[in-house]
C-alpha cells in the first residue's frame, strides 16, 4: 500500500524486543521526509496504525475524485429514424390518402398494447483529472564512481555548500583534498555527468580498538538523492577500508541532517557512542580566491 502511494515505509532495525523502537514503523515520502510515525528517538508506530494511516490516505483520495468529477451531462435527444418518418406520413394509393397508423392490424384483444420502450442511449465516459506524471529520474546505471582529482575541488566545494556550517571556498577544499592524499585518506565522488556526491574516509589508530575506518563525510546533491547513490558511494568506502585492513567501520552522522541516522541504520550500523565537538584556536581568515 505504502509504494502504490510513493511512500516508503521504514521498518526498526533493533532486533532485541523491548529495545528501542523493536517492532515499531513509520512513513516517509519519496524524499525522505517523515510523515507518520517517525519521532526524534526512532519509530513510534505499529503495524494497524500504518495500515490505518494508508487506508485513510486512499479514502480521501477516493472522495476528492468524486467530489471533483463534473455529474453527467443529460443525454441528448434521440435523432427520429427516416423509417419512423415513413410510418407517420399518410400513403397515397390511386388518389386516395390512407394513413399507415389506421390501416395497421391490431393487435388481438384482451393483451397489453404498451409502447415499446425507448432505446437506452449509450453511457458517457467521465474524465478524471489526474496530476502530471513526475518527471523520469536519470538510470542509476550510468553512475561512474572514481577516485577524487585536485580538478574536482570547485565541484565539490558547490555540494559542500549544501551542509549547514560548511566554511570555505575551493581554495581550501583543494588544500583539504592534498591534506587528505599526505595523510592516505580516501575521497571518492559519483559522477553523473557532473558530480553529484561524495565519500570521504579515514584510518584511525586507537589503543582499545586497533586500526578502526571511519567514514568522514557522506554527502549527496539534494535533487539526486534517495536514487541508490549514497548506497553505492559506502559499499566502496567500505570495500577500500576492509582491504586496507579495518575490521570495523564507524560513520559520522551529521545530527542537522534529516533522515541521515536512518539511511545507516538500515544498513545495519549501530549508535554506540555519542560524538562531542569543540572548536579550538583561531579560525583563518578567508583567502582570496
């Protein structure tokens, strides 16, 4: 019901019951906003209530299309046939005038002689306005993905500009992609024609842990998303991270973005640790560009 409506439902991914949102699920539309039963701690709704949801969606849909549709026009008159003209003249035979309808037999008394019913005119079909049909997404299929080049710094540095906070120009984030080549960090874009998005990633030593990957930035153009193309851009972050000897994968999930915890929540990763942020030092003035 959720997908002949272009919804998406979301299904809980804790597998423990009466942890979190076990067993609970919600409804976003096609670009992943929420529109039922998705609350700030996860998924709030059951499995009636989304039926519910859905069966009341369709009902008002279903009247609005009636109240909408114009009635029935009247049906227009009925033309007179040429033999029906030809029974209800007079006939002339040898100069005298007979009338058709008196020199008719009749009929034996004692049956009904009622007139024949009219001819039932043919039913007028109803036009139902619909909505224009959303235009084709380009094929996922001819996405390439391949390793970020000092050239890609200006198209990079306009997606950027759809974070909030983003700071800097292409000047620094040419500066940042060389920083990250020093330090073997790893940036990958998704071209479609231009690029579209962007994975950037990390090895991190640590003492408890050993060499852990961390997933940096994950970051898609807004009128691309929710088209597979974030999920391409981790597996590759991912398959680069395990061959480069991580055995696990950790993921910076901006809070201010909609719907990012989900997107790595269905792929199964798990909330473990909370993330604490503060700026030290200057900031550098802007350079001139």
């Amino acid at each position: 019901m959720a997908e002949h409506r272009g919804l998406k439902l979301v299904r809980s991914r804790k597998r423990t019951p009466g942890v979190g949102d076990y067993g609970k699920y919600g409804l976003t539309d096609a670009k992943g906003q929420a529109l039922f039963g998705v609350g700030d701690n996860g998924l709030t709704a059951g499995a009636k209530e989304i039926e519910d949801y859905l069966r009341g969606g369709a009902l008002s849909s279903w009247k609005l299309s009636a109240e909408t549709t114009p009635d029935r026009p009247p049906p227009k008159a009925r033309q007179t046939r040429k033999s029906e003209v030809d029974e209800a003249s007079p006939v002339r035979r040898r100069g005298k005038v007979l009338d058709k309808r008196v020199a008719a037999p009749r009929k034996p008394a004692g049956r009904s002689q009622e007139p024949p019913p009219p001819p039932r005119s043919k039913p007028e079909l109803r036009l139902v306005s619909q909505p224009a049909a959303p235009p084709v997404p380009r094929p996922v299929s001819e996405l390439k993905l391949r390793a970020s080049r000092g050239d890609d710094a200006r198209a990079l540095g306009d997606l950027l500009d759809q974070l909030a906070g983003h700071d800097g120009g292409s000047a620094d984030t040419a500066d940042r992609l060389a920083s990250m080549r020093k330090a073997k960090a790893g940036v990958l874009v998704a071209e479609l024609e231009t690029v579209i998005g962007c994975c950037a990633w990390a090895m991190v030593p640590t003492l408890q842990h050993g060499v852990v990957g961390r997933v940096t930035l994950l970051l898609v153009d807004a009128d691309h998303r929710r088209r597979g193309v974030g999920t391409k851009l981790l597996a590759a972050a991912e398959a680069a991270l395990a061959k480069a000897g991580c055995r696990a994968v950790e993921a910076m999930s901006d809070i201010m973005i909609a719907n990012s915890h989900n997107f790595f929540r269905a792929r199964d990763y798990e909330q473990i640790s909370y993330r604490f942020v503060r700026e030290i030092g200057e900031v550098p003035a802007t350079r001139k560009t």
